[in-house]
C-alpha cells in the first residue's frame, strides 16, 4: 500500500514496507528532514526552514504550524495534518513515525513540521531514533521556541544579570504513567540560582504547579502566561506565582500557552501594576 493511499493509523500498521510488490522493485530512497516552523509567525522562520518547506514533496504537519506557513509548500506537495496539540485528540506518534518510514522509503522528501523547536517538547528525539532504527537518517532544522518568542515579544529577556543567571524549560505536561517534574525541588534550586522558568503545557495543571513552586519560591514572585505567542491573537496576562491560578482563569487564557515564573520579570511586572492603578484612577 502507497503512502498516497493511506488514509487511517489502522491502514498504516496493515501495511508491510513500502515498494512495488508487483515487481519486487524498491524505488530509491528518500530523505527526511524535522523543521522547526517556530511559534507561527511566518517572519520567523529561519531561511534553511523555509527551503526545507519549499523542497519538501511530504509534509507531515503537526497542529500548531500556521497556515502561513504551510501555505509555503510546493503546490504539488502533498501535506497530511497529523494534529498534535495537549488536551485534545491526537494522531498516535507511532502512526506518525510509520508514516515518516514509509514515505522515505518510496523515495519522497519528508518534511517533519512541528511548532516551536523539534526538540524542545516536540518528540523530536523520538522520532529521529525510531527512524535511525529504520535506517534513515534524519536532519534538523531548529525553529523558535514559544518560550522564546513569548518573553521577547513583551520586551522581557529570559536570563539578566541582575535577575537571572539561567533559564529553565520545562513541561507542565507528564508522559502517562510519569510523576513528572519534581516542582518542590525545582522551587528551591531556581530560588538560590536565580533561574527563570519557562513552562510548557502547564495552563491545565496551572493551581498544583502553583502550590508546588510555593514551597521554594516566594509568593511575591513575578509570573507572565503568554497564549499564542508571536501571533496576532496574543494575549498575556501578568500576576504573581500565589495568584497564578487565578490569573490564567480570570483573563480566560488556554493551551497553548507558556507560563513564565522569575525574577527577570520585575520591570514587566511593575508597569502592569502601574497601569492597573492608572486604570482605576481613570475610573
């Protein structure tokens, strides 16, 4: 069975390996690459991105990715949506690696287009192992971060000498089965580093973060949640880590987000604080 009839995982784990049967003829193999498309706005992209995009005849396209730049890809490409965003239903990884195989192996240049960077949080190491096991070697093409993009688009940097000697990334959202991070011990190590961290897929687990973090960080601390950062429907919402529960529900903000939690955010805290009074004088 060809990729180009392949329409369900189901399909995907009946068909054996890719080529010809009826001639026991294997086309020549192709190639794969992992793209970075950066936290959606299309002026980000970095150039080797947009030329991996432009050459690609498979794009396997995760949900995040703008149409902006999808729209980027040859016309004759063919583009397979394999949604992947937290809390909602998604294509199963396996699927999606059976897919990469399978079209590389019909001689197909496979583009991999994930949101932010492939591999910060985007499976991007699973997916290179399980095709080197294949035989196939991957290339990568580094995106944007959303942690990144998020913070700049504000004017606020992740790390400054004054505030933070460092930065952290890390998920709010752990692998079934996981205990995932150990907040309380995080708490106490950004607290004497004087760390930035950077949350992902943390807005749905936002409160036991919340009071994890307490125990090492003091409740005054500075936080920022970001939604749909660099695009034009970006929202974001300043507080501090005791009102972090109440920040993301009071402005209604929703995955995909990140939550940023740091002294580095002081400035941006301060000016939300005194156009708040400003707006209640003016009322």
């Amino acid at each position: 069975m060809s990729l180009l009839t392949l329409t369900s995982p189901s399909a995907a784990m009946r068909t054996g390996t890719a080529g010809d049967r009826s001639t026991g003829m294997q086309p020549m193999q192709g190639r794969c690459t992992l793209v970075g498309a950066g936290p959606g706005d299309p002026e980000l992209l970095t150039l080797k991105a947009l030329k991996a995009i432009q050459s690609a005849t498979v794009l396997l396209v995760d949900d995040l990715v703008s149409d902006e730049i999808v729209a980027m890809a040859a016309p004759g490409a063919r583009v397979i949506h394999v949604g992947k965003r937290g809390g909602c239903k998604s294509t199963p990884q396996s699927f999606i690696e059976r897919l990469m195989i399978m079209a590389v192996r019909e001689g197909e240049h496979v583009v991999r287009l994930k949101g932010g960077d492939p591999f910060i949080f985007g499976r991007g190491g699973e997916e290179v192992e399980h095709l080197a096991q294949a035989g196939i070697h991957v290339e990568v093409v580094n995106g944007i971060t959303a942690g990144l993009a998020g913070l700049t688009s504000l004017g606020v940097p992740l790390t400054h000498r004054a505030h933070a000697q460092g930065v952290v990334f890390i998920t709010g959202h752990a692998k079934p089965g996981s205990p995932g991070p150990d907040w309380r011990a995080l708490a106490a190590t950004a607290h004497s580093a004087r760390l930035t961290l950077v949350i992902y897929m943390g807005v749905s687990s936002a409160g036991s973060i919340q009071d994890e973090l307490l125990s090492g960080l003091p409740p005054e601390t500075p936080v920022v949640v970001v939604q749909n950062a660099s695009l034009p429907s970006q929202r974001h919402a300043v507080g501090t880590l005791v009102t972090l529960r109440h920040t993301i529900a009071d402005n209604g903000l929703c995955s995909p987000s990140i939550i940023v939690v740091g002294d580095v955010l002081q400035g941006l805290a301060a000016a939300s604080s005194s156009a708040h009074v400003a707006l209640e004088k003016a009322a």
